[in-house]
C-alpha cells in the first residue's frame, strides 16, 4: 500500500507555514490518540501517520528533501534520514515539545531546589483580645537553614556538583513506545546536584530543626476560622530552596455573657419585674469592660430585644463596628416578705394591669367553644 502525502495527511497546503503545520498536528494527534481510541485499529493508523508527516515537515531540511524527492528521500536505500523519518526521537520529539510549551519550558537544565512546605499553628484567643487584637509571642519548631553549611548541604569547602544522570534538570525520561514519560531523578531526588561531601551536621539536607519564637500580631476583629499568613516562616527550602509560608489558624473561644453573630454582640440582661413595670434606666455590662447606661421602657415585657450601637464588635480591616443587643428578661420576684405580699395582693386587687393574660384564655375559651 502506498504511502498518503503528508500534506494532505495533514490537510494543509504545500506553502504551509510551521504554526499551520504544528496546529493541524495537534488537532489530529488529539483527536486520534490511542488513549482515546482504544482497540480502535483506524484511529491508530491516522495517528501515526499524522506523526511521520508532522515528524519530517516540521523539520526544514527534511521537507526540503521531501518536496523534492517525495516518500523515497526515507528509504533506506536513499540514504538520507533512514528509518521512515523517525530518526533522532520520533514521537517522543514531538510530544515532548509539546509538553514544555504547555509547562512553560519545564527540564532546561535549571537546578530544581525543593521548597519547604507550609505550616498551620492553631491559636486560641479570647473574645475581649479579638475585641481589641493582640500582639503574641508563640514558639514553634520547624526545619531551619543549617547555619554551618548555609543551607546549601555540602560540608565546608566543598560544591554540589552537576547530576550526571539528568544534566542538571532533576528530571529523567524513559522511552515507552511512541511516547517518553518524565519522572524525577533517583540519582539527585529531583535536586539536580549531587552532594559528595555533606554536611555533617544536616546530612546533606541543607535545614536542621529549631525551636523559633516568632512574634504574631493579630488584629482586632479576627473571628472563629480568621487566617492569618506569615510570608516565609514556614519550613526551610532543601538546599537553600525558598521557605514555606506558616498560617495562624484562629479561634475565637466561647464566652460566659456574650453571643457573637458575626460583627454583634447578644447578652440576656435580668431586670426585676417593677423596673419592667414601671422604666428605668439599668446598667449593662460592654466587651469594653465597662458599664453602659440603657433606659428600659415601662411596660417592657421579657424577651424583648434592645440595640446599644456601636457596642459589638470591630469589623476585620474595615473599619465599622458592631452593635450589642440586649435582651431583656424580666424577674419574677422569690422570697417575698410578708409586707410584700400584702402589697401584691392589693395590686393585684386594685384592677387588671396584664390585659395580655387575660386576653389569651379568652381566645382558649374560644376555640373550645367553636370545637
């Protein structure tokens, strides 16, 4: 069976340029892939096609011999580029090309220094220093640069030197078929160098472990879940490779008066019946730590709610504040004097003043009535 032309194995025109070439490639290598198209022998068959065409068009002296002497400029007996045009990686070639475009040109031989991971410290704080923030020392141990090697692994005087097993790039490929997969150096760990000499007092691991008392500042309006990240206090990079990020978990703990809802504060507040009946003014109690003066209407029945603006809680990097509600809960009076009953009797006598009682049984009445 004789060989399709490439260009039209392509589907491109015979002036197409290499960004007209590599496109249609793409589109066709996607399309027919054997990882898509498995046990589908047709779709293999496009696949390599495109593959061989994409393989010598691509290349400027290869299809300069390919306009002139067509399929024969491959063949063995033409000598040229021997092997059907897959001299020099093949697919491999193609795909790996591919791959560092989309990787933004991973392997170039660079040195990879791992960085060191980041960190989570739980801190619990109480609602009066979420009120007014803080400023706390905490200690923590964490992988630090080794002072007697500078981080950089190698005992003194001595250098990393080059991996001969990747070049440099911390990377290996192994063919597999038509394709190369990419794995990390076993030789240097992905590292690129190879340490001959390391430092004794890190093992060749550039970071020790250290106790580190860090100053952290937290501000006010911080709330259960607020995060707060340290840039670069985290873990030490292997081999001078840069540090992690360390983040301050906070939580905010429970408190015996007030009930936060996100920037407002809710207390319940005891008022004793007559201050209910008949209004005053009380006093109630702030996340400041001091008292405030707040006027109870007469009449004020238990469970209702008053506003005290102002009096909650800042809001985080904003700049606003919170209010405080208060709710009020009216008392019934215990251990009442002989006097004192004597004195509630002849209220009581003196004429209804809870209309809202008597109202409900009426309603009771009612509705039995109408059953």
């Amino acid at each position: 069976m004789s060989k399709r032309d490439f260009y039209d194995v392509l589907g491109v025109s015979k002036d197409a340029d290499e960004k007209t070439l590599k496109a249609a490639y793409r589109k066709l290598a996607m399309a027919n892939h054997p990882d898509r198209n498995q046990g589908d022998a047709a779709a293999e068959e496009r696949f390599r096609e495109a593959s061989e065409a994409y393989e010598v068009l691509k290349d400027p002296q290869k299809r300069a011999a390919y306009d002139r002497m067509g399929h024969a400029a491959f063949e063995q007996s033409a000598g040229g580029f021997g092997g059907g045009g897959f001299g020099g990686g093949g697919f491999a070639d193609i795909f790996d090309q591919m791959f560092s475009e989309f990787s933004g040109g991973a392997g170039s031989g660079r040195q990879r220094n791992s960085g060191g991971n980041d960190l989570r410290y739980d801190m619990t704080v109480s609602l009066e220093d979420a009120f007014t923030g803080l400023q706390e020392d905490i200690s923590i141990t964490v992988p630090a640069s080794c002072d007697r090697c500078s981080g950089s692994g190698a005992a003194d005087g001595a250098k990393p030197s080059t991996c001969g097993t990747c070049g440099g790039s911390g990377r290996v490929r192994a063919q597999q078929g038509f394709f190369a997969v990419e794995r990390t150096c076993h030789a240097c760990q992905g590292m690129g160098q190879i340490i001959s000499d390391p430092c004794r007092n890190c093992g060749g691991e550039g970071r020790v472990q250290r106790n580190k008392t860090l100053s952290v500042s937290i501000p006010a309006g911080v709330d259960t879940g607020t995060r707060i990240r340290l840039s670069g206090k985290g873990e030490a990079g292997v081999r001078g490779g840069p540090a992690g990020d360390l983040y301050i978990f906070v939580t905010v703990s429970p408190h015996p008066i007030f009930t936060r809802d996100g920037n407002n504060l809710y207390t319940k507040i005891p008022v004793p019946m007559t201050v209910a009946a008949l209004g005053d003014k009380i006093e109630v109690p702030t996340i400041e730590g001091k008292l405030a003066r707040l006027s109870i209407e007469a009449g004020t029945q238990s469970g209702r709610q008053f506003r005290m603006r102002g009096k909650g809680m800042p809001a985080l990097r904003r700049g606003t504040v919170g209010d405080q509600i208060v709710e009020v809960q009216v008392e019934t009076p215990t251990n009442l004097s002989k006097k004192q009953k004597d004195l509630l009797q002849s209220f009581a006598e003196a004429g209804n003043a809870s209309p809202e009682s008597d109202s409900f049984i009426e309603r009771v009445k009612r509705i039995w009535a109408d059953n």
